[in-house]
C-alpha cells in the first residue's frame, strides 16, 4: 500500500468525486485493479486514439470520465467526434468534454462553445472543459466563459498558474486539472518524486492527471513545504501581467 492514504472528495462544481489525482485513460487495462481501489476521474487527452478508448471500456465501470479533443476547423464537426468517442467508450454520457484550444480571440461566442453547449443539453455530455498550456489564456477563459472544468499547466517546475489563474477558476466555479508545463498541456504531471510530492500536496487546488501508478512509499509534501516551493518559484519568476480588460493575450498590446 502507499504510505499517501487514498480517499475521495467532491471535484465541485462537477457532480462527481475525485481521489488524490486523475488517471489516464492509458493506464487500462493493464492497471485496472490498481485503478479499481484509487477510484478517480479518468481522462482520455486529445493525444489518446479510439482504439485506446476502446481498450479501456471494459475496465471503466462506472468511473467518470473526461475526453479531450483539439480544436477541430469547424465547429459541425464536433458532434460527429463525440458520436465517435460515445461508441468507443460504449458509453451513453461524457462526463467532461475538453476541447484544447489552439486561439481564444473567438471562443466567447463562437460556434465551437454552441456545439458543446448543445451536446451538453441533449445529455450526450455532462460539463464543459476548456484547456490551454497559457496560464493568462486559462485566466481569461475563466473570466469569460461557462467552461466547469478548466485544464491548465501547474506543476512543481511551472508554478505560474497560481499567480492568479487558479484563484480565478475558483472564484468563477470551475474545477481545476493540472498538467505538465505549457510546452507539454497534453502530457500528464512529470513522474519524478519531487514533482509527484508537489501534486499531490496541491490536489485540491488543482487535480494532478498522472499517467502512471504511484511509487509505494510516496508521501506528499505538507503545507510548509509547498509554501516554500512557492516563494523560492516567486523569487526566479515574475507574475505575469494583468489582461488587457477585454482581449484575450494574443491580441493585447
């Protein structure tokens, strides 16, 4: 057993629970009993193919899941990728919907969050996610978007986030999920002890989505060691500045 105890929590605003990190959906089935005793959220990046989804299906029981997809060129063709991933999970229902977005100069009110949304109402999906390895893009998206699950870049290493985006996501109702840096928002937390003790310690700020089982005698860090990777974090990197009040970072000056 790993010295970390395993338990569950509320993933609020989401309706369902949560242990100490997500699993990718890669993990099955070779770890599906080890996944079956740390039940969590289990999340199929855009970087996981059909036949991945299909592999894992039989091993997912009732466990919530979140797919993610990239931003497609046109908003129609979302319904047909979630028809497709709805198949392969053999599932009725997504959880969370995640769509990683490449520019946010138009998703306010472009075609792509009306497509989810409409999904959303028919039941086919249960929340919105949005993802961006920018943590200003993930600051604005929270301010500006029905989005209930946002996936962003928190990690030992890259620390940005919690200048401001996290407490933005909160403060707006979104629930957090955390990735590797803003060169890897696709790829889970880094697999090292240090990194994996910094998640962990900081699951209910952001959920960490960690891509394999953890070592056996993991502890995290307690909440003095965490403040103290914040402020030595602080001293070699500057908050990034404010948001121009109504563009996203692409186009402000």
């Amino acid at each position: 057993m790993n010295a970390i105890p395993w338990s569950q929590h509320p993933f609020s605003p989401l309706s369902f629970k949560v242990g100490l990190c997500a699993w990718r959906i890669t993990m099955l089935p070779a770890c599906a009993n080890y996944i079956n005793v740390r039940p969590s959220l289990i999340v199929a990046t855009p970087e996981d193919d059909d036949e991945t989804l299909r592999a894992a299906a039989p091993f997912l029981k009732s466990l919530p899941i979140m797919v993610g997809f990239h931003e497609p060129p046109f908003s129609r063709s979302v319904r047909g990728l979630v028809e497709k991933k709805l198949a392969a999970l053999g599932r009725q229902r997504i959880d969370v919907l995640t769509m990683w977005i490449d520019l946010t100069v138009d998703l306010k009110g472009g075609g792509m969050l009306q497509a989810m949304r409409a999904l959303r109402d028919e039941g086919l999906i249960g929340e919105i996610g949005l993802a961006h390895g920018d943590a200003r893009e993930i600051e604005w998206i929270a301010q500006r978007t029905g989005a209930r699950l946002l996936v962003l870049p928190y990690s030992l290493g890259d620390q940005t986030a919690r200048f401001r985006a996290i407490d933005t996501a909160h403060e707006y109702g979104m629930a957090c999920l955390a990735v590797g840096s803003i060169n890897e928002v696709t790829k889970p937390i880094p697999h090292d002890t240090a990194s994996l003790r910094f998640a962990l310690a900081e699951h209910s700020r952001a959920l960490p989505l960690l891509s394999e089982p953890l070592p056996d005698d993991i502890t995290a860090l307690n909440a003095e060691q965490v403040e103290d990777a914040w402020r030595s974090y602080r001293e070699t990197h500057a908050e990034p500045a404010p948001l121009a009040r109504s563009t996203p970072p692409e186009t402000a000056g």
